[in-house]
C-alpha cells in the first residue's frame, strides 16, 4: 500500500511541477509584454514632449522678436 501512495505522490510532483512550469513562462511573458508596452509609450512620449517642447521655445522666441521689433519702433 505504501508504493501506491509513493507512485501517486510522484505522478502528483511530476504534474504540479508542470504546471507550475506553464504558470512561470505565462506570467514572465505577461510580465515582458507590460514592460514592451510601457517602454514604447515611454520612448513615443519622450519624442513628442521633446517636439512640442521645441515648438514651444520657437513660439516664444518669435513672440519676443516681435515684441522687440515693436519696441525699437
């Protein structure tokens, strides 16, 4: 009786050890795919703000060239 429940306890390890294994690579490929995500969003967001940031500053100088031009005459 007892090498039943040793031969069950091993068919068991070797089933949640498998499981276990497809539980770990799904969640490290979920975890992969979140960072993607979030490093492009990231990468985009840094390019546009630099953008706009530039526009902004050109903006501002043609509103102070202007106010300068108005000035001296």
């Amino acid at each position: 009786m007892a090498e039943v429940y040793k031969i069950l306890y091993e068919q068991f390890q070797e089933e949640t050890s498998g499981i276990q294994e497809i539980f770990q690579w799904s969640m490290g490929s979920i975890i992969v795919i979140i960072l993607a995500i979030f490093g492009t969003n990231i990468f985009f967001n840094f390019r546009y703000n630099k953008k706009e940031l530039e526009n902004l500053i050109q903006q501002f100088d043609l509103k102070i060239q202007k106010n300068y031009e108005e000035f001296i005459e």
